[in-house]
C-alpha cells in the first residue's frame, strides 16, 4: 500500500501522542487532530490492514517498525521545516502550517540541502 499524506499525518500525530501521553488510543488522536471518531476509526483500520500500526486488545496504539519508520521521518522534517521557516522570519504558528504542508512532498535531496544548511 502506498502511505498518502493523511497517513503519514496520522503515523506522524501518533508518534507525537505517544511522546507526550506515553500510549495513544484512537480517542486521544481524535481529540488531538479534532477529526471525527469514524474518519479516525477508518484510518487506523487502514493503517493496521498495512501493517503500519498494531492495536492492543484493550484499544492502545503502537507504531510497528515500518511505522516508526514513517513517523520519525515525517516528524524529523516537520521540526527542521518550522524551524527554517522561522528563521527565514515566518510566524511561528504559520511556520508550522506550511511545514506541515511541505514535508510530504520535498525531494530527500532538497530536505538534506536544507537540513545540511541549518545545522552548519
């Protein structure tokens, strides 16, 4: 299965949960995302099926390799994004928004470039 943008959203949102709440249930990605339990519900089912994600019998999400993967990906960009664009002068809350939005579809090359450039 090809991972779209709104699963690496949701693999990305779980690893973020995971880190502050120490385990995620789908609840908590709804209240967190503020989507609706059945468009969540949809997506996990999705993402188990791809096996990106398992789900304890007790409702506790967990990232599995492949999914952690993804998510540490995403998230790695997310952060070095923002942080770019604010240094470039961008709102910080404005900056995070198009983080969001670019980190999808940016070239690992120009990603790199970038990431080379800040930390130099």
């Amino acid at each position: 299965m090809e991972l779209f943008k709104s699963g690496e959203d949701y693999l990305e949102r779980i690893l973020i949960l995971r880190n502050k709440l120490g385990q995620v249930r789908s609840i908590d990605i709804v209240n967190d995302m503020h989507f609706s339990k059945p468009s969540v519900s949809i997506a996990m089912k999705k993402l188990k099926e791809s096996d990106f994600i398992t789900i304890s019998s007790d409702g506790y999400i967990f990232l599995t390799k492949k999914g952690e993967l993804i998510a540490s990906k995403i998230y790695e960009r997310h952060v070095l994004l923002t942080r770019w664009l604010v240094n470039l002068g961008v709102d910080e809350k404005i900056a995070r928004e198009d983080a969001c939005k670019i980190e999808h579809d940016l070239s690992s090359e120009t990603f790199e470039a970038i990431k080379k450039y800040l930390n130099r």
